[in-house]
C-alpha cells in the first residue's frame, strides 16, 4: 500500500508527461488531499476546477488500473464534485502515472 507522498510523485511523474490545463483536487477522505493545478501536484487542500471524493485504498486500485474510474463512481465508491468533464480527462494522467 503506497503513502501518500507515492502516490503524489507518481502523478508528479505523470503530469510531467503532459498534465492537464484544469484543476483537479482528490480528497482521500481524511487520509490526505492530492492537487494537480497544470503540471504542479502538491497535498494542499486547495479549490479545483473538479473534486474527486474517494477512499485512498480505492484511489491506488484506480492509479493501478486494477478499477476503473467509471465503475466506482456507479458503485457509489467514488463522488466528483464540479466540473465532471475535468474528471473525464483524467485517465491518461493516470495510465501515464502507471508507467
């Protein structure tokens, strides 16, 4: 199970790649927050064009590839806040954060 500075250099790596032009704030649900603002991803709790609400054990399954973000949303595992079009654009950002 990686902490939450891994799973904040991974997408770091990932958005080097190419990030995106929108904010994305993920809150782990009490366990820590990750912003991705551009190419900048940090732990502040900051304001995002889009917030993704999920447990960090279901984030990591998700940055994996082991889930899809899809599935988890229909199974209530998952909340987006905002614009749900940003969450959309994620998943390159999270296939390159898979190496």
């Amino acid at each position: 199970m990686a902490n939450i500075e891994e799973l904040t250099n991974q997408l770091r790596v990932a958005v080097a790649k190419g990030g995106l032009n929108r904010t994305v704030k993920f809150d782990l649900q009490g366990q820590g927050m990750i912003h991705l603002d551009g190419s900048v991803v940090t732990n502040e709790d900051k304001a995002a064009d889009c917030t993704i609400v999920i447990s960090k054990t279901d984030f990591e399954s998700l940055a994996e590839g082991k889930v899809d973000g899809t599935s988890l949303f229909m199974a209530g595992k998952m909340r987006i806040d905002g614009d749900m079009s940003v969450a959309m654009m994620l998943e390159p950002v999270l296939s390159a954060a898979r190496g």
